[in-house]
C-alpha cells in the first residue's frame, strides 16, 4: 500500500501497539496531524493535546514510568523540540522508554537557519539514548522501528526521530519490518555464571548484608524475584528513590528509602554493612554521599544492565552485567544448588536486632500538634485514604521526599517522580500520562506550588479530555528544599525562595472547569481529600500547610552517610 | 597514562560528532583523532589517543560501547601493537649546507621531500609519535615554516589479535546457557 510520510508514521505507531500520543502542532508536523485528524481514531491511536512541548514529554514520560509501555510525543520543530529537552533530558536521566517525534524543515531548508530551524539532532545527541534524522521517506519506517526497539531495550531511554516536512508529505510503499537487527547494539541480558557463584557464595557467608535495589529492578520487572531473594537469605532491603515500591515498603525486611533523606536506620545499615548487594542502581550521590566514607567495610557486589554505572563511582567487587530480572532468577539458582550441596546461610539475628535498635532510636518523625496543618500527615492521609494503592506522581523539592518517605509503595510502577533531573513541574504532567494509562486506578499528583506553577496550564488538557487525575497541592507558599537549605546552610538567608504571592490555586481550577478544594486546619484534612478523591475525573485539592517544615533526616550534599543531621 | 582506543563505528551522519560530544560531555580529553572508512563502506574506523588513569580509561571505553552505532572498541595500549602518524612539514632549505642538512636528517629518518623550491622543502615522514617528534625537533633549529600532522592510527599486531580472539571466545560462551527455572 503507496502511503505519505505522514500516515506511515500513524501506521508504524499501530504496528507498535501505541495507544496514545501526548503532542503538540506546529507548521512542521501538519502533514501528521493531518492525518491524526483523518485516521487516528480509525487506526486506535488517541492524540492527548497538552498546552506546553514539556508537559508532552512528562506526560510521556508518566505513561512509560507507570506502565513499563514506551511513552510516545510528538512536536514540532525548532521551539517545539527545544522546549521538549528538559523532558528529554529527565527520561534519558531515569531511564524511561520514550520516543520523541519532531518535525523538522523540508531536507532543502535544512541549514539554511529557516523559520522554526534548530539542529535537533545536534542538540539532543547528549540526552538521548540514540537519534535520527529521517532523509527519506523510504527510510521513515525501519527508522521508526529501529528507535522503538532501541528506547525499550538494554537500559531505556528516549530517543528522538526528526522528521522533515517533505519527507512526510513524500509517497512510498508501506512495509512495516517484522524484525530489527542492530548488529552494533546488543545488550547482555544474562549474567557470568563465575560472578553469580562468587556473588551467591559471598551472599550466604555475609553477617551484615544490606540489599539495594533501584529503578533498574522496576524496569525489569523483578520486584517478585527480588522479593525471593530477599527472603531466602533474610537480607535488610532497601529502595532508591527511584526503585521504591521495587520491594513492598510494608514488607518486614524492608528498609525503606537511604540515601540524602534516608531513614537513619537504612543509612545506618548500608555505612555498616560488610556486603552491598546492588540491584538496578547506580550508586548516584545522592545514595552515597561522600564516597570515601560510603559503606567502608562492605564487599560491593552491583549488578546492572548498563556496564558504565559499574565502577563508576565505587570500586565494585563482584560486578555482574545483566537484565535485572534474569540475574535475579540466576542468583536464586544458584543458592537453591548451594543450599542442596549442603552449603549453609550465616546467622543475621544480631545485624537485624541492630538496624531495629537503630529504627527506634530515630524514626522518622514530625510533630501534628495545633490547627495548622504539616505535610507529612496530608501524606500520611493521602496513604490511608487510598490504601496504599493509588498511582502516585511527584514533582520536586520536600513534598517529593515526605512522599517517598512516607507513602509505603508496595507495589512497582506506582511511585513516579524526576529523580535523576530533578526537573520542577514533572508531577503534574506525569500524572497526567500515568491516568491516561492506567484508567479506573485512583492517580495522585502530589506536588509543591513552585513545581506546579510551572505546569499548570496542562489544567486545560485534564479538563478537555476529563483526564481523572487528583492534584494535591501541598501549598507552603515557599520553594521549600531551598528554604530548607537556605535555613540549614545559609544562615536562614532566604534569598529569592519566598513564594507567597501566588494565585488562588481553587479560584485557578475553577477557572479551567476543574473541581477544585482547600483544606487550612487539620481538621480538614481527611474530609478534603476523600471528597476530591470521591470526585469522578480530574480534581484540584489545595493543602495550606506550616511553611517552615523541614525534611528530614538529611546528609548534607557532599557529606558522609553517617553525618546525617535527624532534627 | 595514554591510551590508544580504536572503534569501529557505522559511517553516518554526526557519528563524529557522537564520539567527540562523549568525550567533551564527561569531560575527558581527545589527544588526537583519526577517522575514515573501512573496506565495507558501511563501517569507519576511528582512531583515539587519550589520557587518563586506569578508571576514567574503564568509563571512556565503556561510554563508547553504550554508543548505540559503535560495533567494537579496543584499547589497543593493552596488546601489542603498531602505531603511526604522517608530518608534512615545510623546511627552510637555502641552497648550500642548509639543504645538505636537511637532505641528510631526510635519509636518516627515512623521509621524503616531495615538494622542491629554491629556499625550502616540503618533507613528508610517518613514523611513532616518538619519530615525528624527534624529527620536528632536529628541524627546529633550521626553521620549520608550517607544520601539518595527522592523528595516530593504530593496530593490533597479528599474532597479538589471535590471543584476543581466544580469550573473547572463552568469556562469551556462557551467553548460550539456558536459564535452569529452579526458581
């Protein structure tokens, strides 16, 4: 079948099972959405209009955090693909399966600094896993194959396809290639059987073991295996930032979050343990604080898809390259041959009863005394409320932190946040994709009031496609983490973070048609946020709380693990 | 130390630009580069000395593999090896002594002048790094009035590539097992 540029685009996201695409039009891509307007609905693919290119990729990037699925955007050139970078950069940073489409000037213009030109490519060759820029029409859809396979395989990430006008005006024959090859990308999948007998062996013999998982053990799918794993040898579990709901928070071994806001527990554990059993994460230095001090007497052992992240930033003892999962699987092999050879496991009741007398001594902890409302319990609510099972996005900054410390994620793929970037105005946005994706599941965007104000007129996309995302704005009238620093750090300089002019958050949501509530005393709280979660479709709900709330515990940046300030 | 990494990559649009991006995007240093196809169109070599400890030269070459079009990086500093660079170099060369001078350093480092005028000489030598050096400091004194010098390219000894070739196939057997689902 003799197709244009433009509808063999649509049919290779068909091909591709892509249900939606979160875009933005410009002269560049009018041929597509053309055909978006003649075909989409036919061919199943749904085009989300959000208001800004970022919020596109955000969206995208939700749609991929929460389902594992890759996230589709489409924008078009010069500001449409530069405004898209920082949503580039975000899921390059975290590791997200996200194709971005742009339009580019007709291949005779390109170069000649045309209206709407910029060097796409040239730009975003730093923050994606891999680029193209599509010459000819015949090219379009083994391009558009070869990036789908690249962004969700090995280490996701996205990758970005330039299209020219004309090559999406120009005819050719459509044939959608059944198979990929890309002879010079071949991701290990399975780990060396020598590095799974030295790790099994060094993970039986171990007396204070920590288990560390992150975002890794989510993309591929091992929360189960790691659970055995965990179980099996008895091991002290913790989450990334990234990796949390990879094991169940509520789950007995579990440790929660380590890290710069860590518990003192978890933090305490890992400085103290003789073996780091790494799983899906990259040791990034937020995790480990200063390195000479991170975890000095433990054996590393770090398995990882991407052969960069091992050795990078700690010295590595066993490293093991491979799929998350599969090596999992590959371990937990290898000790049931172990533990059938006779080989027995050392006794851990005494590095258990340590890391409780370490909980205890610090929990984490917050104080709801008077009228005024505090973060943490909106969180602590939000938790009860949903039972633990809603979507959760963030954005960045302390409710970011409250909420991973606080939420419990049991489960993967519930737990969406711009860990890596750290890219304000990510939550709503990505909440936004994450219900798009997963419809009929309760999806909360809890976000600051500087981080929202940076993405609110995607209020219009929710309203316009009735889009069932709750956004919870915890309001302290502060860009709080840098007042927090600023208080910690800079001698309560608060120089340029103080935000208490803002709109009327309820007043706004209204204004876009979204059911909007606030809550100002505690007492409020509870009914507040049953009644906006009640609400069928999207919802606005305004917490006013302390401004001055501190996050903590906190390892100060470049600081050791240990020297973490808890109050 | 320096390192000589040699990389086979697709030859395409901006895949110079890929590699040299790497290299400034992580804030590692290109010494001199060398690029050109190879007897299959399709593919270019390029040719890299860096410098760097023992873990930066571990990221440099692993980054370079994550590269999606990069089919095969050798840090060829690691096997035996030959290295070689070209000079062309425009001498003073006035008639009398002078041009003796520079005919006799010409025989002794096995150069060729291939380009003749009444006061000066084009040279054209290839050598190591060592060399080029060692002769562009002879001709100093002289005068050197322009300079030209590629990169280095670079290959693994024959002998030196077969040792390779076994051990690889030695590490890469294990991808074949089949997973054993006692799990």
């Amino acid at each position: 079948m003799k197709y244009r540029g433009a509808r063999i685009f649509l049919e290779a996201l068909r091909c591709e099972g892509i249900d939606a695409v979160f875009g933005y039009p410009g002269g560049a891509v009018l041929h597509i959405y053309d055909e978006i307007g003649k075909c989409g609905t036919e061919l199943g693919i749904k085009h989300y209009l959000v208001r800004h290119e970022q919020a596109a990729l955000f969206a995208a990037a939700g749609y991929a955090q929460a389902t594992g699925k890759t996230g589709v955007a489409l924008v078009t050139s010069g500001p449409g693909g530069t405004n898209a970078v920082t949503g580039i950069t975000n899921a390059f940073m975290d590791s997200l399966p996200i194709v971005v489409f742009t339009g580019q000037v007709p291949t005779h213009l390109i170069g000649m600094d045309a209206f709407q030109e910029a060097d796409l490519t040239g730009m975003t060759r730093s923050c994606t896993k891999h680029n193209y820029l599509v010459k000819k029409v015949e090219d379009l859809a083994p391009i558009v194959k070869e990036a789908f396979y690249v962004a969700n395989s090995g280490r996701p990430g996205p990758v970005l396809v330039d299209l020219p006008k004309d090559v999406t005006a120009a005819v050719t024959d459509f044939n959608y290639p059944e198979i990929v090859d890309v002879p010079s990308y071949k991701p290990q999948v399975y780990g060396d059987p020598k590095q799974i007998r030295r790790a099994v062996a060094a993970m039986m013999k171990a007396k204070r073991p920590v288990l560390y998982i992150g975002g890794g053990a989510i993309t591929a799918g091992a929360n189960e295996e790691v659970r055995l794993l965990a179980e099996k040898l008895n091991l002290p579990t913790t989450c990334t930032l990234m990796g949390l709901g990879g094991f169940p928070a509520s789950h007995p071994l579990s440790l929660g979050m380590l890290g710069m806001h860590g518990g003192y527990w978890t933090n305490m554990a890992v400085n103290n343990s003789d073996l780091l059993i790494s799983i899906g994460a990259r040791f990034d230095d937020r995790v480990t604080g200063k390195l000479d001090e991170f975890a000095k007497d433990a054996k590393i052992i770090h398995v990882d898809i991407d052969p960069s992240n091992i050795g990078k930033n700690v010295k590595t003892d066993i490293p093991i390259v491979g799929d998350a999962r599969t090596v999992t699987k590959q371990l937990l092999t290898e000790l049931a041959n172990q533990l059938e050879a006779g080989e027995t496991i050392a006794d851990k009741s005494e590095w258990h009863q340590q890391i409780a007398d370490w909980k205890e001594q610090h929990p984490f902890w917050f104080h709801q005394d008077g009228d005024i409302i505090k973060p943490q319990y909106v969180i602590k609510e939000l938790h009860r409320l949903t039972d633990g099972k809603a979507v959760v996005s963030a954005d960045v900054g302390q409710h970011q932190m409250w909420t991973a410390q606080l939420y419990g994620f049991d489960n993967p793929r519930n737990w969406l946040n711009s860990g890596g970037l750290g890219a304000m105005g990510y939550g709503f946005p990505a909440g936004m994709g994450a219900a798009v994706a997963r419809p009929g599941e309760t999806c909360v965007a809890v976000v600051g009031d500087g981080g929202f104000q940076m993405t609110l007129m995607e209020l219009a996309t929710i309203k316009q496609y009735n889009i069932p995302i709750k956004v919870l704005v915890i309001n302290n009238g502060f860009l709080g983490m840098v007042r927090q620093w600023q208080e910690q750090f800079y001698a309560h300089n608060y120089s340029q973070s103080d935000i208490a002019v803002q709109p009327d958050f309820v007043k706004l949501a209204q204004a876009y048609g979204v059911p909007a509530f606030r809550a100002e005393k505690v007492s409020e709280v509870t009914s507040t946020l049953q009644e906006a979660l009640n609400t069928p479709g999207p919802a606005l709900i305004e917490m006013k709380v302390a401004r001055e709330e501190n996050v903590f515990p906190i390892v100060p940046a470049g600081a050791a693990l240990k020297d973490m300030i808890l109050q | 130390m320096r390192h000589t990494i040699s990389l086979t990559v697709a030859n395409e649009y901006g895949m110079l630009a890929r590699v040299a991006g790497l290299f400034s995007a992580r804030g590692y240093q290109i010494d001199s580069l060398c690029v050109a196809p190879l007897l299959n169109d399709e593919l270019s070599r390029m040719t890299i000395t860096t410098h760097g400890n023992d873990q930066i030269i571990e990221q440099i070459i692993k980054q370079l593999e994550k590269l999606v079009k990069v089919y095969e990086v050798h840090d060829l500093t690691k096997d035996a090896h030959v290295e070689r660079q070209m000079v062309l170099l425009t001498v003073n060369a006035a008639m009398g002594e002078q041009r003796q001078e520079v005919l006799s350093l010409v025989e002794i480092f096995r150069a060729k002048v291939v380009d003749v005028s009444t006061d000066a000489f084009i040279i054209e030598m290839t050598g190591s790094a060592e060399k080029v050096e060692a002769l562009i400091d002879l001709l100093k004194p002289i005068g050197i009035r322009d300079l030209v010098r590629t990169g280095t390219v670079a290959m693994t000894r024959v002998a030196a590539i077969k040792a390779r070739q076994a051990k690889y196939d030695e590490e890469e057997t294990f991808s074949e097992l089949t997973l054993n689902e006692k799990v």
